[in-house]
C-alpha cells in the first residue's frame, strides 16, 4: 500500500468532512480496485467487507463499526485519528469532543505508573463518541463557551507538552483538532465566533503537528503543521504563520532537508510579525543556525547563532507560545550546533548549563538536554562522565514520553555497549536494557533533532 495514499487530494478532502464513502472512492480510484476487489482487502478473519457493503458505504451509508473504522485506516494506512479513531496503543475506545480541562499542577508523578496515569486523564479533554459523523453538526450553533473549551484544550496540550513530550497526547491533539475543525465546517456562528474557531484551530493543528513530531511521526507531523500553515493565511494569523513555519523548519532539519529548514527559518525572521516579537527571531535563528551546523557551514551556523544572541538581548517578555524560550533553551540550541559540527568540547558547557538551569515545568526538555549532554560527553571521548550523565537521562526519560529524547538514551547505549570493560558503561547498558520501554523510541545514527 502507497505511504503516502492518505495525502491525496480527494482523501484528504474526504477525510476532513468524515465522508468515509468518499475515502473509498478515492482509495480505489487511486489503487485501480473495483469495489470486489477493495473489499476482499478490506476483509480478514475478525471484519467482512462484501462488495455490497463497499456500495453502500460509497453511497453515504455512515461507519459507526469502530472496528470497520479501524479496518480501513490499518489497510489504506490512514492515520487512525484522521478517521476518528485514537490509536489502540494510547485511547482505543476514547472518543473525540472537548470536556472540562485537566489540571496540571506542580506537583505532577514523578514514576512510570503515575506517568501513564496522568496522560489516561487527559483523555477527559475529548469526549465524543468515535463513531458518530461530523457531518451530524450541520446547523449547530457555536458560541463563545465552545471556542474557549478549545482555547482550554490548546493550553493544556501545550502544558502536558512541556512536562511529557508528544508520545501519548499527539492523537488527542489530533482528535481535539479534528473536532475543532468540523464546528468550523458544519456549525452555525456569527462573524467574531468563526474568526475565533479559525485561528483556535490553526493552533491546534500546528500543536498536533508539533506532539507528532516529538513523537516520532514524521508523516503526521508534516500534515498537520502544512494544515496550521492555510490555516494562519486563511485566519491572517501572523503569529501562527512564524510558529507553523518555525517548526517547519526543525522537522525539515530532523528530515536531512537541511536547505529547506533554512528557507522556513529564513521566512520567518523576514516576516513584518517578527520584528515586531523579537524572540520570534530567536526561535528562528536558533533553527537557522541548526540547518547550516548539520549541513557543516559553521560560518553560516555561527553568524545565526550570533543574530540569535543579539536578539535575544533585546526579546523582551515573551508571549506566552514562547515561553519556553529562555536562556536555557538558547544555551541548548547553540549546544546542539556545535554538537553537529563536530565540536564536543563547546557543545558540553553549553548543554549544561541547559541542563543545570532548565525550569522544572519543562521537564522533556531537561530529558532531552540530558541525552544531548551526555553523547557530547561521549564524542569528546570521556565515556565515565558521557555513562553518568547518562544515567541520570536514564531517570529523566521515565518522567516523559518523548520519541526524541529516547532516541539519545538508545543512541548512548549503543555507543557505550562497545566498552564492556568499563564498568560504569556497563552499568548504563543493563540499566537501559531493563527499563521500560518509552513507546516510540529509536536508534538513530546521528544527533536527532
């Protein structure tokens, strides 16, 4: 089956409206099949698809068989949450509506049990059942009370972001946005209302996109931050165009499509909104800087990271969407750089001191800052200190849920697994080897972004 099917046009369309029939018309327009043949696709031992349930379901006949839902995501590999679904590994049967916001507080779990726990409640922000058809909104009247259930949802994804990382609430998001989206196709408003519902759900799907890429699903990222992006031009949505194009340029990066990551970040600090929001050109000078370090121009990767710096100075308070740039994330930022052109010995300070000053609210970013820390160690060839600092990312994974920052961890313990006769490396490896698996965790060969 093509990857990339479900980014088809006529899908696509289907998709945002829940017109199921509509997904199978285009699947089997785009895949040759006559309606025979999709259903003997669609059928295993546990779903049965006839010829004339494909008819029908063409026909307008609407699928509220979670499992048929399921069926034609698994095959056609849809998204499950584009067919208004979460996933079975996280919310099998969570359903997708907005409901009285979580509380995060301060005094979050700090152990895997608790963890998990804490990301079940955020369940209690979607509430609709699966199977019922956006298309059942038409004429609903939309008012103030559910924009600011959405505006609620948004603040909280992006707080359990900072705590947690994106594995395990970017399908929420998605939902949430999804949801969003259909009051925005189908509902009933006046004028002010709709711009609201538009701009809440541009920032919902640039959320999405960015919980997608922090979990590893590169694909869904990219689909959601492309949709926050017409979002922003249809609402003119200046603040969301820099945020959308920002993290653009930082999955381009993490794609190897490095001149590209230059393109957005370059967009954004051309842009008239960022210079009026100076640390929006922090933000896009730091993943200016990022392209050109992977791409191995330190001369263009230090001239960024200067004009970040000087930005910087002159920031000022930060909107509450970049809150969490402040002069840990800087530190960081830079760390990184220097980390991919080779440069260990200035890559160490920089992320310690990300590390030793991180706000305790950002509790990914210290996991992630930690396994950065800890591999600089290793590059720079001192492997007792790269192993105990390692360790302590160790700890700092089990609080979050972040492919990224389990990418480093996994990546450490390869490194450390070629020196069995040095015991601290072997305690880090049995270490890693017995935790509990973060979902979404990988190997890469290099720095991830």
């Amino acid at each position: 089956m093509p990857a990339s099917l479900w980014e088809l046009a006529p899908i696509r369309q289907a998709l945002r409206a829940d017109d199921v029939g509509g997904v199978l018309v285009a699947a089997r327009a785009a895949l040759g099949l006559s309606q025979a043949g999709l259903a003997g696709l669609l059928s295993d031992e546990s779903v049965t698809f006839s010829q004339a349930k494909v008819s029908r379901i063409e026909a307008g006949l609407a699928v509220k068989d979670i499992d048929d839902r399921r069926r034609i995501s698994d095959v056609l590999g849809i998204p499950a949450e584009l067919l208004g679904l979460a996933s079975g590994r996280s919310f099998a049967r969570a359903s997708l509506a907005l409901r009285p916001r979580v509380t995060v507080t301060a005094e979050e779990a700090t152990v895997p049990m608790e963890r998990r726990n804490m990301l079940t409640g955020a369940a209690a922000l979607i509430a609709w059942t699966v199977g019922r058809p956006w298309t059942e909104l038409s004429g609903q009247r939309i008012g103030p009370a559910h924009v600011q259930q959405a505006e609620d949802a948004l603040a909280q994804f992006r707080a359990l972001d900072d705590r947690y990382g994106g594995d395990g609430i970017h399908e929420l998001a998605a939902g949430t946005w999804q949801r969003v989206q259909a009051l925005l196709d189908h509902g009933s408003y006046d004028g002010e209302t709709g711009q609201r519902l538009r701009v809440v759900a541009g920032r919902l799907a640039e959320q999405a996109g960015w919980l997608s890429f922090d979990a590893g699903r590169q694909d869904q990222a990219r689909y959601y931050l492309t949709e926050a992006l017409t979002a922003a031009r249809t609402a003119d949505d200046a603040d969301l165009e820099m945020l959308a194009l920002g993290s653009l340029s930082l999955q381009a990066s993490r794609l190897g499509r490095l001149r590209e990551a230059v393109a957005f970040a370059q967009r954004v600090q051309e842009s008239p909104a960022a210079r009026r929001t100076p640390v929006a050109v922090v933000m896009a000078a730091t993943r200016e800087a990022r392209g050109h370090a992977l791409g191995r121009d330190p001369s263009a990767a230090i001239d960024a990271m200067l004009w970040a710096d000087k930005a910087f100075s002159r920031a000022g308070n930060r909107p509450d969407r970049f809150a969490y740039l402040d002069e840990a994330q800087l530190a960081a930022s830079h760390g990184y750089c220097w980390a991919a052109l080779g440069r260990p010995d200035k890559a160490v300070p920089l992320f310690a001191e990300a590390v030793e000053h991180h706000r305790d609210g950002y509790r990914r970013n210290h996991a992630l800052w930690s396994g950065y820390l800890a591999r600089a160690h290793f590059a720079a060839g001192d492997l007792d200190r790269a192993a105990a600092v390692g360790l302590t990312a160790l700890a700092a994974n089990e609080q979050v849920t972040s492919a990224r920052a389990g990418e480093q961890i996994a990546a450490l313990r390869d490194g450390l697994a070629a020196h069995p006769g040095l015991a601290v490396a072997r305690e880090y490896v049995e270490r890693f080897d017995n935790r509990e698996v973060p979902a979404g965790a990988g190997r890469p060969a290099a720095l991830a972004a």
